[in-house]
C-alpha cells in the first residue's frame, strides 16, 4: 500500500509539474513605449488556453478608469488577440481606485503565439484617451536597439562656460524635431509653452505631430526664449530658441516611459531623455537630466503639512530653509558653470514667489491639515495677506528681475509681472531705472492692452517709437494684427450682446435672464476678460460646442464691470452664444446667491430651469460634454 502511495504521489507531482510548465511566466516585462501612465503590465502568464496580463494601476484616488470590452493585443507577427473577460475588473465599467491611488486586475486573452516576441496591448483607435503600451517584450529583458537619428547627440559641455546674456531680437524661430519610437495611434498631446518673458505672457502652442513622430513649428518671438515641451501631463523637456535660429529636439519616448515606470525606472537609462542641438544647448541638456531636489516648489509642496498652522514669520523661515537646502542641491550637481547658474536664479525667483504667496500657500496648508474648511479659506487668506508687511520680500532680493540672465529662466515671466506697476519704486530702491527689467516693463505694460483687445493710442505709439528695435517691432506686429482682427470682428456672427432689464430686482436677476431661453439647455459661464484660465477654456470649448451643436444648447456668458467695457465687446465675437455684462451690484448678488468664489464658475441648467451642475473652474471638455449630455437626452 505504501508502494502506491508513493506512486501516486509521484504520478500527482508529474502532473503539477507539468501543469506548470505549460504556464510560461514573465514577470515585470520590459516595454517600449506607453500613451500613459495609469496602467502597467506587472506580469504576463501565457498558458495552451489563454493569455493573462497582470495590470496594475495608479490613478487618482477616489476616481475610475475603464478598460474597453473591444481592447486586444497584437503579436509582432500581426496577429491580434481579442479580449475575453477581466478578472477583478469589469471591461467597459468604471473601475474605481481605492484611497491608495493604487490597485491590481487581470486582463483574460486568447494564448499568444509560441513564435511571438512582443506584443501591444491597445484600448483602440477608437477609444478617446484610450490606453496603450507597445513593445511588451515575452522573451528578453532587453528592449531591441533605439535606431538614434545622426544628430541625435550628447553634447559635451564647457564645465566653466558662464551663462550669456539673452538675444534680444524680433523675429522668426524655428522648432523641428522628432519623438523616437512614436506610434502614429499614440494619441499623446504635445504642446509647447513658450515663455514669453519679454512680452510677460506664456503661450501654449499644440505641435502637429506627423505619424513618423516628426513635428516643426515656426514661432514668432523678441529674443532668446526658454520653451518647455509637455508630453502628456507626465514629462517637461526644456529649451530653448532664438529669432533666426533653428531648435532641434529628438525626444526619446521609450526612456520618458522608463522613467515613469513602477518597475523599471530604478534600470538602467535608455539614452537620454532628450537630444537638442540649437542655442543653449548644453544647457538644455544638462536642465533635462534625470535630477532630484533642484526644484524648491515641488519640495515645499510635498511638504505643505509643515506649514499648517504657521504664522507669517515661521512660514517665511520654513521657505528659506528650503530654498537653502536647494540650492546645496545645486551646488553639488555635476553641471557646468552656466548651468548652475541658471539653476540658482531659478532658485531665487522661486523663493520671491513663494514668498509673495505666502497667505495663499498658508490657506492651502491649512485646507490641507483640516484646520480650517473651505468655506472659511477667504476669511483666513485674507487676515493672513493683512499680516504680510511691505518688505516681506526685499527689494535687494527682488534685484534678480534685473539680471539680464535671468529673462532665460521660466521662472522670470510670473515674478515679473507681479512687479510691474511697482517699477518706479523698484528703480528708487535700485537707485536706476535702467536695465532689462525696466524695458520688459515698458513693454508689458503696452503689450497688455493689446492683449485685453485695446488698440494703442497716438501717446503709446509715439511711446513706442522711442523704444529699442525688438520691442518697438514686437508691439507694432501686436498692434496692427489687433486691428485687423477687430475689423474682422465687424463681419462675425453667432454671438449676441444682451441688456439687462434695469427694472428687475437683483432677486429675479438670474431668473430674468435665463427666462429668455425657456426649454432651453443651458451652459452659463461666469467670466472675466483679464481671467486667462477663463479665456483658455473657451477656446478648448469651442470644438466641442462645434460638435454638440445639435443637441439644443444655449452658451450664456455672464461677467461684471471688472471686464473692461471696450475689451469685453472686442473679444466676445470670438466667444459664441448669449453675453450679459452686470453692473458691480448686480455681480456681487449673483457671486453670493450662487457662492461663486472665483471665476470661471460653470451652471448647467436643464430644460425646466433646475441646476443639475456647478463648478468653479474649468472641469475639462470630456466633463463638460458628460454633463450636458445627461440632460440633453
């Protein structure tokens, strides 16, 4: 008897054996390239039945994701592999994300090919925002060779090189370049933001990406500018470019997906993250190495608990605590000279701004700490902002916006404008108002009219003449491309001005005006004119009110006398719909009776005149168009 225990036993582990080596496992495989970051293969088990990726997730907490039911995987032999079930997640259901912000699911597949060596796994073309990973390798732990283009190089660096000073110049700057191992169905945003610091603004332009991953743009600027390149929400590459020069930037996808990667991106680099050659290029090299603790804004956020509850003095020495251990970070990089240079102004214009926010980022920690809540935020921000005394950044330390270098920072254009109208005081303290400050000065206080729609006068012209070349042409090219567009605006249609019924208590205010479009769909927008985060989203808006124009929308703008009159009614042509602008009492009631802390603040109001959304600040598109479809149904 025992003899057949013994062969039985045998016989059982024969078959558990067996069993097991028909399951081929590959943990943690490496991948190419992936359009995401909130899913990532832990582990691929391919048996002789089926397929099974091992997923795991990161992604706000207390929000879902979904995993299309029509998501397959294709072998690098062509062949495409349906999805057949999810284990843990159901495809095509919201999958919520626990408190973590992490979780695991299983994805079930018919069984790969033996002769397969990678495979992708796809949500598909035509899942908006769909997920994707490529490259999934079944049988190597290396990924195969990036082809590099020729002038795909690592620059070498002068260690003692100092910082130029900025080209100050109008004219035209080229961008070209190419993102390495793109997929044509990548479905990535690429924008740059342009940090205009001489014009004090920040511009965001898409970049047209070709399906070989190629892109150019042609940008007009005043001088040397750094630009930044978002891939995603995930990764900033910064450059640089420069009137009559040509930038070009090979952008390696395959180590920016590295680089976020749960479990690779302790491995070895895949390159570098980005090649450039063009002005400033070895700075642009060594900014976008793969560094840590340079940046005293993302430390002192990270650690915004330690500010909760600190009075104005205690937080001024927190930030300067900070601010020193970054800049010993600095210090130490294994940079040249020129870089660290740049590095350390942006060190101090951080901690100017820091400092010139300091109530704001004491609200925001004790929101953080639950020590107050956020109906109380106003009341504790301002007490705070009225404990904050006049020299709380001094004006010797404000000093930087006069470094002729620093106009290469990214960090310069929002320090800058805070301090525009303070110019004159600042030139009594520097004791001059010469230097690059003073004329950026000028130039942003003339620019921003234009900006706000408003023509120059004869004086601002005559103004003008006096000032250096690129200013001078820089403002002239504004200005006359302002007048031509409002005389564009003359022959534009699709939005209408409308008067408020003097006689209509502020009581029957709104009821009066959304009467006018009774058993109508309404999307009101409480805006501003100088409110940028306002004017960005109806732009971002404008496709998708394009694309909803069948469903019986109404668009009701509604703004107060803070919009300058002349800059409302030259900038609303563009913004199509229904526009009201209030009187500052009757602004005020609307801002109380519907607690609308800040502009843009967003009413959906369905066909019975019943609120069905409300939000301040804009929500997204994808958001946007989800709630107006639930009531347009």
């Amino acid at each position: 008897m025992r003899h057949i225990h013994f062969i039985l036993a045998g016989f059982l582990l024969c078959i558990c054996c067996t069993l097991q080596a028909k399951n081929r496992v590959i943990d943690q495989p490496p991948f190419i390239v992936r359009n995401t970051t909130s899913i990532e293969v832990s582990k691929v088990v391919i048996s002789d039945t089926a397929t099974v990726l091992h997923i795991y997730a990161k992604y706000r907490p207390k929000y879902w994701i979904q995993i299309a039911p029509d998501s397959y995987l294709t072998d690098n032999n062509g062949e495409t592999y349906q999805l057949r079930s999810g284990i843990g997640i159901i495809p095509g259901k919201e999958f919520w994300i626990p408190e973590s912000g992490e979780a695991e699911f299983q994805l079930v597949f018919p069984p790969l090919s033996d002769n397969a060596t990678s495979f992708d796994f796809t949500e598909g073309e035509k899942v908006e925002n769909g997920f994707s990973v490529w490259g999934i390798q079944l049988k190597s732990k290396k990924l195969p060779e990036l082809a590099l283009p020729q002038n795909a190089v690592v620059h070498k660096a002068d260690p003692n090189a100092e910082l130029p000073e900025p080209v100050i110049q109008y004219g035209k700057a080229m961008l070209k370049g190419k993102l390495l191992d793109s997929r044509p169905n990548m479905g990535m945003p690429i924008s740059i933001a342009v940090w205009e610091n001489i014009k004090g603004d920040i511009t965001d332009i898409p970049l047209d990406i070709q399906p070989d991953g190629s892109f150019t743009k042609e940008v007009t600027l005043p001088g040397t500018t750094p630009c930044t390149i978002y891939l995603g929400r995930e990764h900033m590459l910064q450059f640089f470019m420069e009137p009559g020069k040509t930038t070009e930037i090979y952008v390696n996808l395959r180590e920016a997906s590295r680089r976020k990667s749960k479990f690779h991106s302790e491995g070895k680099p895949y390159g570098e993250m980005v090649y450039i050659n063009g002005p400033l290029e070895t700075v642009a090299q060594e900014l976008n190495g793969n560094h840590l603790g340079i940046d005293m804004q993302d430390k002192l956020y990270q650690n915004i608990a330690a500010l909760a509850g600190k009075d104005i003095d205690a937080a001024k020495a927190y930030v300067l605590q900070i601010s020193d251990e970054t800049q010993e970070a600095i210090d130490k990089l294994p940079y040249s000279a020129s870089t660290r240079q740049l590095l350390t102004i942006n060190n101090k214009l951080i901690t100017n701004a820091m400092l010139s926010s300091v109530a704001s980022i004491l609200t925001s920690a004790a929101l953080h700490a639950n020590l107050i809540k956020r109906e109380e935020a106003n009341n504790y921000y301002q007490e705070l902002a009225r404990k904050v005394p006049a020299n709380y950044v001094s004006d010797e330390d404000m000093s930087i916006l006069n470094v002729p270098q620093a106009v290469l920072s990214n960090q310069y254009v929002q320090m800058a404008s805070r301090n525009v109208e303070r110019s004159g005081e600042l030139a009594k303290a520097w004791g001059s108002d010469k230097g690059i400050f003073f004329d950026i000065a000028r130039n942003v206080t003339l620019y921003r009219g234009i900006k706000n729609f408003t023509p120059l006068t004869d004086e601002q012209k005559a103004t003008v003449v006096a000032m250096p070349a690129a200013y001078r042409e820089m403002l002239t090219a504004a200005n006359d491309e302002l007048l031509a567009q409002l005389e564009a605006n003359k022959k534009k249609t699709g939005y209408t001005i409308n008067q408020v019924d003097a006689n209509v208590s502020n009581e029957d205010l709104f009821t009066s005006i959304i009467s006018k479009f009774k058993g109508k769909v309404l999307l009101v927008d409480f805006w501003a004119t100088w409110c940028g985060p306002c004017r960005m989203a109806n732009k971002t808006m404008a496709p998708m009110k394009e694309e909803l124009k069948d469903k019986d929308i109404l668009y009701l703008y509604i703004t107060g006398e803070t919009s300058p009159l002349k800059t409302w009614e030259n900038m609303i042509p563009d913004i199509h719909g229904e526009h009201f602008r209030l009187t500052d009492a009757q602004w005020k009631y609307l801002s109380d009776a519907f607690k609308i802390e800040g502009v843009p603040t967003y009413l959906i109001v369905d066909r019975e005149g019943n609120t069905t959304f409300r939000q301040t600040g804009f929500p997204g598109v994808e958001k946007m168009k989800e709630e107006l479809l639930k009531v347009t149904k």
